[in-house]
C-alpha cells in the first residue's frame, strides 16, 4: 500500500475516507476527504484487519492512491464541481452541489442520483447534530458517492454549517452513517447590495446587482404584506439589502446565509426598513419594523412570486361569459408551474375541481377568514383536505384549468363569506416585539446599521456598474 500511495518527493500522501469509523489516521485533527480539493494529504492506517477485507472499501482505496499518484501536485487546485478517481469496477464520485428551492438536503441528494436508502439513513445522521430544517436554498454540499454495479451508493458529504464549523456525515463499516460537526476556518462577511429597479423588474435588478437567488426572492418576501408590486413598484423605485455570505479559506462560498436588513422605496417616494431577528421561543426568524413590529401580516396580498396583476377586484364583464358580474378575487399572470402559496396559517377545506374555477385549493385561516386559488395546474403532492398548511408554504402550482384565457392565478380572501378586495382588505398584523426580545432586536438594529454605514464607505468590489459593497 505504501509503495502505492508514495509521492514523488517521497513523501506519504495522506488520505481520509468517508466510509467508516474503522479507519484511523496517524495524525490528529484529520480532515474529511472533502478536504483532497485543498491538498490536505492523510495517512490512512489499517486500525482493523476486517476493513481491508471488504472489497469495495479495499478497491476504493486503491483507486483513490493510484489517480492521486500522477495528479498529486493538481491536487490542491482541482476546482472541479465533479471529479472520480477510478480503478478497475469501482468509482468513487465527488460532486459538489447547491440545495434548490424547499427540496431539503434530502431531496438535493436523490436528486443527483444518491441511493434512496442510503439517503434516509445519511439524513438522519445529520439531524442528529443539527436541525436538518436549517438547511436552506443554495448552500453548498459536498457529496461523495462510489458506483456499485449501477447504483451510486453515498459515501458520505459535508455541509458547511454556520462561520466556523461544517459538518461530516460518513458511512460507517455496517452500512449505517455517522455525523460529526468539525471546526473549520471560515469566513463570514456582510454584503452590502443596492440599486435601482429596471424594466425587468424587482427580482430581476436585484439578481443583477449580485445578490443570490435565495436573497432575491426573501425582499419579495419581506414586503408582500405592505407593498402593492404592481401599482407601487417600478422602473425608478429602489432597494438596498444586507446580507451574510461564509467563504472557505480560499475564498469560495459555502453558505449564502439570510439577508439581515431590506428597504425599498416606492415609486411614491415611500421608504420602508426591515430587519431580521428571531425572537426566543420562535424556530425562525421573521421580518420586523425599526420598532419591532412584524412585517408579517395576518395573510399575504400575493401568494405568488414575480407575477403581474391582470385583473382587479370589482365588477367587470367577464371575458368568456360576456356578462358583467363581480370579480370576487384578483388574477395574477404567471406562467403554468408558478408555485402558489398558502396566504396564511390554515385548514384546507377544498383541494379538487370546482366548475369555472378549474383546480382550486380554498383554506380556513379561522375567525371567519378564508382564502381561494384558482385555475391551478396541479396541487402540491399529497396535500389533501383537513391538511394544516403554513403561511408561504407551497400549496400548488398556476395553470389554466377552468374557464381561463390564459395561465394565471385567481386570488380571493372572504371573511364571514364575504369577498374583500386583496390588495387593500385590512387583515390583522402581526405581532410586537417586547421584553428582552425587544432590547436583543434593537441591540441588533445598531450592529445591522453599523455594517451598513462601514459597507457604504468601503470599497466598490462591484463590476459593470454594479454597485456591491462589503464589509468584514
């Protein structure tokens, strides 16, 4: 094994597998087998004869030293998002991935082709060191895999957890998976991003400006309780954001983390300032006011993203009837597939066909107030009647079943039965901050602000026009 593994200068080059617990490496601290990308060589020792008797786990060793004998001076530079190491029948894969929409680490993991069961008992590994519910769009995986006979099986992977620490979930010599959470050197930095809106709209300018996806779509977010995007929002309006971003020691980004702070101003000139906090006792953090007044409302006015409005509340003739009657609701054009979610905490008492409404999903927000969509594609998998939903939670898709001319969403809030226009119905507000919470919340106001005003006299990182500025 050593006349394998030997390097050209003689040295031993040292490897970690994620594979099992039975091996061992000489020195202390060894690092995963992530860490091949940086050149962190591991002398593996044979701690347990059984080990080197499995034949997979043997042939994967030895693949893994006979590519790394001619490459051993690349290795610390591979900058690859997929490499193998390969030998005879056996291949193991690293692949480094981003975790999409609300697929969850689990869902990002069959995605790429991960054995099924081999995923279930990785991802409950991992919950037991850390609240798998934490895993959020675009931060970064790295997985390992090894092709047996068709089927990738999961060695193991790493997910950067937090500034300072990532955590390692490798597969252990019976088949079962183990966690470990390790110090690690990164760097968390805050992102200035501001701009103003163009023809492309909101979402668009502030993609433009830099910011990920997932930060994108959190200002949508942020204001969809006060702001009416359609009438308020547009070319000349602008927005400003902060946010966390956690970089390796060489500079790549592991982790996009929440946007801290938001302000848009209106078309109108009207400003409006948020900043995040989690409150104790809460799983999440939420959206406050400088004075700590939650921008969560009650229900949502648009429960979809990046649509346009195509039709008000009101009377108006009917596009295909012909007759005049009244709009209960509010239409909003989207293409088919355009996830739609639920408007607030609820009940579903609907989820079918339903005449001229085509698909719709209709759900009870108590004290009389309820919410319907129209003209879905297809609902959410699985949900049914009875189900509780969550506000922001992702009930269906748009489409154009029903009497439609064309693929959009029809909106309607009621209360007591009643339809109320939802672009300007009053619905309850949220909740204040108070106590403790208050004083932490106002305490973190003066840091945001702090990193705001450092940001804005830093220097310019941005290109094209970009306007991008950082701060340590």
């Amino acid at each position: 094994m050593s006349k394998i593994c030997r390097m050209r200068d003689g040295r031993m080059p040292m490897i970690s597998v994620t594979s099992t617990d039975a091996v061992k490496t000489l020195s202390k601290g060894g690092k995963p087998l992530a860490d091949l990308q940086y050149g962190s060589y591991q002398l593996v020792k044979r701690s347990n004869s059984s080990v080197w008797q499995s034949g997979w786990l043997y042939a994967g060793m030895v693949a893994l030293c006979a590519a790394m004998s001619p490459l051993a001076n690349n290795i610390a530079h591979a900058q690859s998002a997929s490499q193998s190491y390969a030998s005879g029948n056996n291949e193991v894969e690293r692949r480094t991935i981003s975790v999409n929409g609300n697929e969850g680490i689990g869902g990002a993991l069959n995605r790429i082709g991960a054995n099924s069961s081999d995923v279930r008992l990785a991802v409950r590994a991992l919950g037991k060191v850390v609240n798998t519910d934490d895993v959020k769009r675009d931060d970064q995986l790295t997985v390992f895999m090894r092709n047996d006979s068709g089927t990738k099986r999961l060695l193991g992977f790493n997910l950067a957890s937090g500034a300072d620490r990532s955590i390692t979930v490798t597969r252990t010599i019976d088949g079962d998976y183990k966690a470990r959470e390790l110090t690690t050197k990164m760097q968390k930095r805050s992102l200035r991003v501001a701009g103003v809106i163009g023809e492309n709209g909101l979402l668009a300018s502030v993609r433009e400006q830099g910011a990920p996806d997932r930060v994108a779509d959190s200002l949508a977010d942020a204001f969809a309780y006060d702001v009416d995007f359609q009438r308020e929002i547009g070319p000349g309006s602008s927005f400003e954001l902060m946010f966390d971003r956690v970089s390796d020691s060489r500079g790549a980004v592991v982790r996009e983390g929440e946007p801290t702070y938001a302000r848009i101003t209106t078309l109108s000139g009207r400003s409006i300032e948020l900043y995040r906090f989690q409150a104790s006792g809460e799983s999440s953090s939420e959206w406050y006011d400088e004075n700590g007044r939650s921008a969560r409302k009650f229900l949502m006015r648009t429960p979809i993203n990046g649509a346009r409005l195509t039709s008000n509340f009101g009377y108006r003739v009917h596009p295909i009837s012909g007759y005049t009657k009244l709009h209960e609701g509010v239409d909003f054009g989207a293409p088919t597939g355009t996830p739609v979610y639920s408007a607030g905490d609820g009940v579903v008492t609907r989820a079918g066909i339903m005449g001229g409404y085509g698909n719709v999903v209709d759900i009870d927000h108590g004290n009389g107030w309820s919410t319907r969509y129209g003209h879905l594609s297809r609902f959410a998998s699985g949900l049914s009647v009875g189900d509780r939903v969550k506000q922001g939670q992702t009930i269906a898709l748009s489409g154009n079943t029903g009497r439609s001319t064309g693929p959009h969403l029809h909106f309607e809030i009621r209360k007591n039965g009643s339809p109320l226009n939802p672009m300007s119905a009053q619905v309850p507000n949220g909740k204040t901050l108070a106590g403790t919470d208050y004083r932490n919340f106002q305490a973190q106001v003066s840091r945001v602000d702090n990193l705001r005003r450092s940001a804005m006299n830093g220097v310019n990182v941005a290109n094209s026009g970009i306007s991008v500025r950082a701060a340590n």
